[in-house]
C-alpha cells in the first residue's frame, strides 16, 4: 500500500483493489488540538480532488478534509464518528475518515510521497 500526502495535510493510502484510505496527518490533527467532532461524507458521493469532503471540528477550530483524489466514497469510518479522538490517538491507522474508489488514478502524480511531506513540514 502506497500512502501520498497533500499540501493540506490529507493523506490517501492507495490500495491496489482500487479502494483508497483517507485521514488527515499528525502534523494536521496536531495543529488542530483535541479532536470533539468529525462530520463524514455520505456513502455514494462522488467527490473531485480537492473538494470538501468532510469537516473536523477540535477545541481549537473547524477545518475541512479535502479529497486528496476524485473518486466514489465507498464507507465511511463509523468509528471516528463515535469518538473523534481516534483522529488524535491514531490519525494514520484507526482515525481515517473515509474510503474512496478512485477514479482518476493519474491524480496521485500531483500528491507527496513521505519524503516529500516530510521536506513540506520543515519549511513550516
């Protein structure tokens, strides 16, 4: 599995059945503070790359997940809708936020592998 990062702090693990995982990174659920509240897509809409996908809600601010890639929103993590601290304790494992079927697969050229976000925080 293969995860890229967006300059908005979104990452998207892509699967090779087609069906990706997307959250938000540590830098993201860091800067945003203790996680109260996580607003998750509908199952069956379709998203484009960079559309409001999804709303998180923390002590500190609301922010909104964009859609790393275009694509169907397959499930959505009921989880996290349960307790969005999920998206604090554990932001790339049990924290995810939704799973889309993606439908443009040429838009992984325009995100970041781990090296390239890893240079992207240095510079913030």
């Amino acid at each position: 599995m293969k995860v890229l990062y967006t300059v908005d702090h979104e990452w998207i693990a892509l699967d090779d059945a087609g069906v990706s995982t997307v959250g938000i990174t540590a830098h993201a659920q860091d800067a945003l503070g203790d996680v109260v509240f996580v607003d998750l897509p509908t199952v069956g809409a379709s998203v484009a790359k960079g559309d409001n996908a999804a709303v998180v809600e923390s002590v500190k601010a609301a922010a909104d997940v964009k859609s790393p890639m275009s694509g169907e929103v397959v499930e959505v993590n009921e989880a996290l809708r349960a307790d969005p601290s999920l998206a604090n304790s554990d932001p790339m494992g049990q924290g995810w936020f939704y799973k889309l079927r993606v439908s443009q697969a040429a838009e992984a050229a325009d995100l970041m592998d781990s090296t390239g976000y890893d240079d992207l925080l240095k510079t913030l």
